[in-house]
C-alpha cells in the first residue's frame, strides 16, 4: 500500500523533499564515484591473476571512468550540489551501464549480459527520485541492453536474455518500490527532528542553536542589516499573577507580532525564557528600526492578554545596526544589543536603544 501511494503521489512527496533528495543524490554520486575508483582494482589484480584480459579491461575502465568523476567531484567541493543533481546522476551511471552491456555482450554472449542485469537491479539502490521516472529510465535501459545484445550476438541467444532481462527488470522495480518507501521515510523523520533541533516548540521560532546558526552564517556573508534582543517587561509578574499558562499565551501572541512585523528573510528565535532575538537583512538607520519597534508595540493590543485582562504588555528593546563592513561575530554582536536592551530598562522600559 505504501509502494502504490508512492508511486500515485510522488510528486507531492518529492516536491516537498526537492532540496533534500536533491543533496542526497548529489552525496551519493561521491560515494559511488569513491567506491568506483578503488573496488575495481582488486577486481583488475583478480582477473590478471586468472589470466581474463577482458575482465581486468573492463575493470580498468571503470576505475578510470570513476575516478575521473571523483576529481571532477572533489573539485567542485562536497558542499556544492549540482541544481538539479538527480538528472546528473543519471547521467553519471548512464555511461557505465552502456558500456556494461557493450563489453558482455561483445566479450561474454554466453553469460547472457549477466554483468548488466546485475547492474539494472542495483540502480534502485543508489538513487532517490520520482517512481514513474526511475522505472521509465530502467525499462529504457533493459531494452538498450535488449538491442546492443542483439546487435552483437545477432540473435542467438536472444530468447535466453529476453526473460532474464524481463525478470531482471520485475526484480528493479519491486526494490526500487521498497528501497524508495524506506528512503522517503527516513527522509521524513530526518526532517522531523531537524526541525525540533533547531526550532522552540511553543513559539514555532528558530530556538538558540537554530537561529545563531542562521545569523553567523549572514554574518560570514557580510550581510548587512540590523541585530536586535527584545525583552518582555515584568513577565515575571505576569507568570505570578495569572499562572504560567497565561504566560505562555503572551510568548506565543508576542511571536506571532514579530513575525508579522519581520521580512520573510528576518531571522526570529526565542532564546529561553521571555527573550527573543531577531536579524533583520537590509539597510537600515534608527529612524527604520524605531518604527518596526513602534509596529510591534502597536501589535502588543491584540494580544488575548490584554483582551482578556485589560493588562498591557511592554517590551523592551536593543538593536545593533551592521553594515557590510561591520566586522562581528554573533557573540560579539549578542553582547552589545544586550548591553544596549539594559540602557532601554534603566531607562524606564518600553523603549528602544539603538547604535
């Protein structure tokens, strides 16, 4: 059941795991171009050992097939994935499977292509990508096997290799019906606790690690834009006075604000207790940032505290403004928008101070 609800809606599945399949397959062409290189040199070493030529030939030109896509890999870096890298895979193993074929079916007519077929079941096993698409690509390679067999054997044996490559195709695509459920779901669960990682649970915002991650990478690219900590004033009493679960209603209204009141490529985290920080990406000056600050406070009146208990809530507020030659790192940033979110409570709170 898993199998054909894959296969009807897999482009749903794979639209929402585009990037990540895209990464993994892109990971899997450098360890398929790593084993390529180094296994089939025991392989050559074996086949002069017995005296076959044609195997130890054989092994060799795939060594030097992989290795050269190994250079070509290492070059362009393990952290640069190709934009559409399900297709280079498929290029990439294209060539290895034709040539597979070209050598059994030249060299070895009497083991019927088994060498091939062997690879046509593995191919399930190495790439993740859309059922209707990878089942196309193998059944067009069966019939390729099927016509570069007949080509050199002029049909001797024909009978023999076209139900072994039938059987051969059946067996690819019941594994890469099982091999895909189970790669999608590990996917899936990845992605879960990828999210929980990096995401506070109440408020749905980045939580510390996943947001200083996110800013120090900005930071490294030089990003201008401004830093800035926002503290909820006298939150204690709230906890006090109303119980934690009214206290939790504000963090949760207060978030959904600052959300509403940010770019969709600000970053937002909740960094513990009634703190939150947050990096906005542009050019900004006091002036801007005074007014997003106004933009939040105004936002505070639809909070369900104060419409519930006719209470206001306030905030306080440091901002650090950082241009593309401002040089800091995100510690360094935290403790200057933090020395500057105090000067705004020693200044009676509700208030923003901003350098």
């Amino acid at each position: 059941m898993k199998i054909f609800k894959l296969f009807t809606k897999d482009d749903d599945v794979f639209c929402d795991y585009r990037d990540r399949i895209n990464e993994l397959n892109y990971e899997r062409i450098g360890k398929l171009s790593m084993m390529g290189a180094t296994l089939p040199i025991m392989a050559v070493v074996f086949f002069l050992i017995v005296g076959d030529l044609e195997g130890s030939f054989e092994s060799a030109m795939i060594m030097i097939y992989f290795a050269t896509l190994r250079v070509v890999y290492n070059f362009r870096g393990k952290d640069r994935p190709f934009k559409n890298s399900t297709i280079i895979f498929y290029l990439v193993v294209m060539p290895i499977l034709l040539f597979a074929a070209s050598v059994d079916s030249y060299f070895d007519p009497e083991e019927e292509g088994f060498t091939s077929l062997l690879f046509l079941c593995v191919i399930p096993c190495l790439i993740i990508d859309k059922p209707r698409r990878l089942w196309s690509f193998m059944i067009g390679v069966a019939v390729t096997y099927g016509v570069i067999f007949d080509f050199y054997n002029d049909g001797a044996v024909m009978e023999a290799f076209t139900s072994h490559i039938a059987v051969a195709s059946i067996v690819s695509i019941v594994i890469s019906g099982y091999v895909l459920t189970i790669q999608i779901e590990n996917i899936r669960r990845g992605e879960v606790l990828s999210y929980q990682s990096e995401h506070d649970g109440m408020t749905g915002l980045f939580n510390r690690a996943g947001g200083e991650k996110r800013i120090s990478e900005y930071l490294e690219e030089g990003c201008s834009g401004f830093f800035y900590l926002i503290d909820v004033d006298n939150f204690k009493e709230v906890n006090d006075s109303f119980g934690h679960d009214i206290g939790d209603e504000v963090l949760e209204d207060i978030s959904g604000i600052l959300t509403e009141s940010s770019g969709d490529k600000d970053v937002l985290m909740r960094i513990g207790g009634d703190e939150f920080v947050g990096f906005a990406q542009g050019v900004f000056t006091e002036e801007m940032i005074q007014r997003r600050f106004e933009r939040i406070q105004s936002g505070l009146r639809w909070t369900r505290f104060f419409r519930n208990y006719k209470q206001k809530i306030t905030l306080s507020m440091g901002a650090v403004i950082l241009d593309s030659k401002t040089d800091y790192t995100y510690k360094t940033l935290y403790k200057t928008a933090d020395e500057l979110l105090y000067t705004s409570k020693r200044n009676g709170k509700n208030v923003l101070t901003a350098q």
